[in-house]
C-alpha cells in the first residue's frame, strides 16, 4: 500500500498537527506569551506503570525528565539541532508486516524516493521492541511476543538524528521524543483496536492513550500519527470543534471514542475540513471491491 503523506512546515511554539491513518488531528494552536519552559518532572503514564528517569544531553545543557512507563526508555546523547521551520513531511500507512526479509529496506526506500522524513506504521509485527538502522533510516519498534499488530516510527536525516529518547509502550503505541532548535517534539504512533473488538479491549486501550498523552510535557510541541480504526462522519452536532464540512463515513462505536477523546484535547480531525476529489480521499478498498475509506484525513 503507498504511504498517505502530508507535508508542513512545522511552527517553532504551541502545540501542532497531529496525523493518522484513518484521521489525522490537528489541535488549535495556543498563543502563549511564557518564556520556554525546561523540561521538568512530569506526572502520569501509562499503567502498570514503573517511574524511569529519561536523560539525555542536547547541544546547550543536560536535559531531564521524568516520564512513567512499563518499559524501558532508550535514550541518546548526541540529539542533533533539528530545523523545523523547513518543510516536513510526515507519512502513514498500514504496512501489514515488516518483520519478513527485505520489507524494512523497501519501506525505507520509498521513504527516500518520495523525501519522507517520519513514517508512523502499523501492524509491523516485528516481535519484541527495539531501535534498528536500515539503509539511511532508522526504525524504532514496539511489538509484542507474537507476529501480530506492532507499531513502528521510522526516521530519516536529522528527524533520525534528532532521537532523544524512545518508549515502546505496548503492541499499539510508541512514543518518541526529539530535539529541535526551540524545544522538543513528542511524536506519539497509534495503533487502536477495530470496531469489532471487546469493549474491555477499547477501554483499555483509550485509558492507556490518555495516560500517555497526559505523560507528555505540555510545552512539547506533540504529533500523533496513526489508525484508529474509526470515521469521522458528516454529523457535527456536538463535535463542531472537531469534525469539518467534510467528514465522511457513517458513525460507529469507535468513532464516538474518537471523537469524544479529539474534543477532550481540543483536537480537529483536520481532513474532514477540506474538501479533495473521491480519487485522493478515498485510498483503501476492502475485498468486495465497493467498502471505501480514508486511510489519511
């Protein structure tokens, strides 16, 4: 499947675009007149939880933080200064494996030929969690102890030398954080169950995506990328901050979550406000060749 890109020139404060497979959020920017904040002591995090300390070492200062996590956070002491204000280009896509021989290098040459600096994937089924170079791209991963779902972040140029620290949540999320010349980038890969999953499972999974939104500093510029196996919907009543003109898809269970969770964080499910031909929005096609959806929003 070709990876959905989406190209932007990242602002230097304030919180920014988030992007995903099956919708992309974009939370409103919050004009602030407070000096940089340093990174401090944060509190929350996933469950079960166990209190690790993150240090890494950027170009001026050794920086700390405090983050919770059943996992073990692998850091870096050599985060490059990442130049945000140029042009990024971030991609999704549901890879459906890349633990088989010689899918990673193709991954990571389409993300070359096509100028890809960060790629959220899901379903990579690479067992275990770990950090991997490939070629020019360096692959961060998060999986379980079987060949099923698994999330995976690769990076490319400075986004890949910018790594400052790395949590592999669970199966379905990744965190990972990244120096740049005015702060820090907090890039959050997701990976949510299907509509047809048990609703213990969904519980589950949305208290530990909240725990980990609320780990994150708040002076962090944030990126969430991913599936979350849910539509928009054309009905804004309720939802107006958060679902466009352009929503699409009849509503179920998982959209309800979705947008109950965008308008918590005062997120906007960005592609649902404007407006793109059938042949661009619509870029997944299941088995009976007629059930459509938008892989990227």
């Amino acid at each position: 499947m070709s990876p959905v890109i989406t190209s932007t020139s990242v602002p230097s404060q304030g919180n920014v675009i988030y992007f995903g497979t099956n919708c992309s959020l974009m939370m409103n920017s919050i004009n602030s007149t407070r000096v940089k904040a340093p990174d401090i002591s944060v509190t929350g995090g996933p469950s079960p939880a166990v209190r690790i300390k993150v240090v890494g070492q950027s170009s001026s200062r050794n920086a700390h933080c405090w983050m919770k996590s059943g996992l073990p956070i692998a850091t870096r002491s050599d985060s490059k200064n990442w130049n945000l204000h140029h042009s990024v280009k971030i991609a999704t896509g549901n890879v459906l494996t890349l633990h088989k021989p010689g899918y990673q290098v193709a991954v990571s040459g389409e993300m070359g030929r096509l100028g890809i600096d960060v790629a959220g994937l899901t379903e990579a089924r690479i067992i275990g969690n770990g950090r991997t170079i490939v070629e020019d791209s360096t692959i961060l991963f998060s999986g379980g102890s079987t060949h099923e779902q698994g999330v995976a972040l690769m990076l490319r140029n400075s986004a890949s030398k910018s790594i400052k620290s790395w949590s592999p949540i669970s199966p379905r999320l990744l965190l990972a954080r990244l120096a740049h010349r005015h702060g820090h980038l907090s890039i959050l890969v997701v990976y949510a169950p299907t509509e047809d999953s048990l609703d213990t499972v969904k519980d589950q999974f949305y208290d530990q995506l909240q725990s980990v939104v609320n780990s994150i500093p708040h002076h962090d510029q944030l990126v969430l990328i991913r599936d979350f196996n849910a539509v928009s919907g054309t009905d804004q009543t309720g939802f107006e901050q958060v679902v466009g003109n352009h929503g699409s898809g009849t509503p179920n269970d998982n959209s309800l979550r979705l947008l109950t969770f965008c308008a918590a964080h005062g997120l906007s499910i960005l592609g649902s406000w404007f407006q793109h031909r059938n042949i661009h929005r619509f870029t997944w096609t299941s088995n009976d060749k007629r059930t459509t959806k938008e892989l990227s929003k």
